[in-house]
C-alpha cells in the first residue's frame, strides 16, 4: 500500500465587490455585494483548496472494541457514525472529505446500518474488509463504490499481528476509485460566522454520558478548545499518538435496532447482528457550543439528508467543524451534567 501525504486544507475570505451606478441626472447609492466563502460541504468550515471541496467523501467502517485501539486517522474525519453490533459493541464510520489522511484504521466488515450512513453522501466511496454473504450483495446494490480487501486488496496493508485489528488503509488513494468523484452535498446546516448555538429549550451542558448495551460512552465540553472530548468505557478516547478524540459537535440520535443476522465465527457462540435504522422519525440531542438542544430528526428515505428541528419546528443548526453521531437505541437515557 503506497503512503501519500495527508491533504489539508485552510480557508480564506473573499472581498465583498462594491458596484456604483450614474447618470447624468441622478446618482444612485453605493450598493455591497457580499460573496459566502466557499465551505466544506460536510464541517461547513472556509474552504481554500477547491480540489478538495469538490472530492468525493470517503466512508470507512472502523474497528472500536478494546483491542483495537487506539485507532488511527479519526482525528481527520468530518463525521464519525458510532452504532451498535453484535454483543452489544460498536463499530465506527468515519467520513473524510475535507482532508485525506495516508492511514486509517483498523479497518473491519461492513453492516447493513453502513447504507443509512453512507446512502445521502452523493455517491461515496464505502469501504469495509467484507461483509457476510447476505449484507454484501446489498451494500453492493446501494449507491456507493464498495471497496473491500477482496475486491481491491492493493489497498490494504496490515500493519503487526494483532488479526483482525491491524488492516489499515489510505484515503487518498481510496478516494480515486470513485467511478463518479463527486462531492457530497451538505448534511447539516451550520451557523454562520457570528451566530450562536440555540433553539427552543436550550440549556448548557458540560459532560454527557450514556450506554450502549456492551459499551459506555461520555463526551465532556472543554472551554478552552471549543470542543468535546470523548471517553469510553471510562478513559480518554486517543489515538495512536496520545491525542484524545474531540468533536465540535456531537448528536446521539435514538434510532431502533432490528436484528438483521447472526454473526459467527471467530471463537463466539452465534449472536445477533443489529441494524439501526435511520429513515423516519425520531428524538435527537445535539450538543454544540457548551449547550445541548432537544429535537427530532426526520429522514424519508436513505438518498435524503436527515433534517433536524428544535421542539417549536425550527430548524437546528450546529458550529462549524467535525461532529460525531452516536446511534444510541431508543430507550436509552444519557445523563447530562449542566
């Protein structure tokens, strides 16, 4: 697997042009056009480098149980999906976009949860190391460029002897293989420079933490960095290089699970595999700024983005940057620390 540089992008604003228009007789007033810089589409942060905007996003199913971690390469996502499998655990989606890092990983299978994920992204390339003889025709029939070590095994590289948690992959080179390399369109709205995080019921909100079945989650708002900073199972979540894992927004939508399988194989009596479903309707929280709002999310079908409202109907919109989306069963309760 050949290693590339990660690509970064910074952003810039453009001048508002000024137009006058005269005459002989009369003269009008100065008018101010106002350009919007250009943005990336899925962290709606100023985008300089218009290669990159207009890139393909890049969906990347990522080991999360304990002997695979610390991961490599989330720090770079503009989203990252966590939802439930089999036992109780959970499996990581990280998007790339916006930046391409040479190494991600672990890499493991996919689930059928992937096509909610990855459906609304505009044709992205979905990446997994397999799937089971029932989920992989039906990723395959989604609108995505699937990839797998089966399919194109030149993109993978495992890295030591921890099998399964050591297959790493590279984004860049990922992304070329999509066979229409086009940019997502948004799926969140964003505030604009000035704005502030609020809706109907706003409240502040310093930590937050909640369960998966076989997996404990709590994400704690750090003033000094604008951002939240993940912990599971009771420690900092880091990386392979000590960095600990933080989102400037982070969502925990309450989605139902169906039992789409049985998983088998590696040591373990069959268990069933779950899949969240993420068309409909449900309650969302959306953290942002320090503050939580409580709304709904509405989605018709897998092609469209979900839309988020606060309890008036008014739309929800979040702080520019990174956001983590935790696909918490309906019926959980997290507890808030104000």
């Amino acid at each position: 697997m050949a290693v590339v540089s990660v690509a970064c992008s910074g952003g810039r604003k453009s001048s508002a042009p000024s137009t006058t228009a005269a005459s002989t007789s009369t003269t009008a007033a100065a008018t101010t056009t106002t350009t919007v810089a250009p943005t990336y589409p899925l962290t709606g942060m100023p985008a300089t480098n218009a290669v990159q905007q207009a890139s393909p996003a890049v969906v990347i199913k990522i080991d999360n149980v304990v002997q695979a971690r610390p991961q490599t390469g989330l720090d770079y996502a503009d989203v990252v999906y966590d939802a439930e499998v089999e036992g109780g655990l959970t499996r990581l989606a990280a998007v790339y976009q916006s930046a391409y890092p040479a190494v991600v990983g672990p890499v493991r299978s996919g689930r059928l949860t992937d096509e909610g994920v990855a459906d609304d992204l505009n044709h992205p390339v979905l990446v997994i190391s397999g799937a089971n003889a029932i989920f992989l025709p039906q990723l395959q029939a989604q609108p995505v460029t699937l990839v797998t070590d089966t399919n194109h095994p030149e993109q993978f590289a495992r890295v030591g002897n921890n099998i399964p948690h050591n297959l790493f992959s590279n984004i860049a080179q990922l992304a070329a293989l999509s066979t229409t390399h086009t940019a997502p369109n948004p799926i969140f709205t964003f505030l604009r420079e000035g704005q502030t995080f609020t809706g109907a019921g706003v409240a502040p909100a310093s930590a937050v933490s909640f369960g998966f079945p076989a997996a404990s989650v709590q994400w704690t708002w750090d003033t000094a960095k604008k951002q939240w900073d993940r912990f599971q199972d009771g420690t900092p979540d880091v990386l392979t290089d000590q960095h600990q894992i933080s989102a400037t927004n982070v969502m925990i939508y309450f989605i139902p699970y169906i039992t789409s399988g049985l998983a088998t194989g590696e040591g373990v009596a069959p268990a069933p595999i779950p899949m969240g479903i993420l068309t409909g309707t449900g309650n969302v929280w959306v953290f942002s700024g320090g503050k939580v709002v409580k709304g709904t999310w509405h989605r018709p079908n897998l092609t469209t983005p979900a839309t988020y409202t606060d309890s008036t109907g008014q739309p929800i919109a979040i702080t520019p940057g990174n956001t983590w989306v935790e696909l918490a069963p309906v019926g959980t309760v997290p507890a808030i620390t104000p």
